[in-house]
C-alpha cells in the first residue's frame, strides 16, 4: 500500500515526540531515585504507569514478545552453570 509523504513526516514526528517524552520520563524516575544511570527498575515503573506492565504481564514477558531472542537475552539476567550472572548487571 502506498503511503503519502505528508501522513509519513506526521508519523515520524510523533514517534519523535513520543521517544522524546520516553528519554525524558527515564531521566527523571533516575533523577527522583538519586542515580545518574537509568536502570530496569526505571523501565518497569514507566511500563506500569502505561498500562503495560500488570499482575498479569511482566516486564520479561513483554521484553520475549516483541524483541529479537538476542536482543532478549541481553535484557533478562539470567544465572549460568558457573553460578555466574549473565549479562553482568
């Protein structure tokens, strides 16, 4: 299906703004916290204040639905036989 150039430049600008309001309610749940460094923990709370994240739906679950399993598995600690966690938190 073709799409006209003008709805394209409105979507780009509103996942441009969507991002952007993203980034900056990070920064503040880290800010809020006392950290320089934006962790999950500041993902979660953001994906719960969105309705996205339930009783019912984790976070990990949501991460193993929609991204790549690479890209899942740098995400999800998760504990190897060497007793080691991986990725290193």
């Amino acid at each position: 299906m073709r799409v006209a150039k003008d709805a394209i430049k409105e979507v780009m600008k509103v996942s441009e703004t969507y991002w952007d309001n993203l980034c900056a309610d990070l920064e503040a749940y880290a800010r809020h916290a006392g950290r320089k460094r934006i962790q999950m923990a500041d993902f979660e709370l953001l994906f719960k204040r969105q309705g996205y994240v339930t009783e019912k739906t984790s976070l990990n679950s949501l991460i193993r639905r929609y991204l790549p399993w690479e890209e899942a598995d740098k995400l999800i600690p998760v504990i190897g036989a060497d007793s080691k966690i991986y990725p290193k938190l």
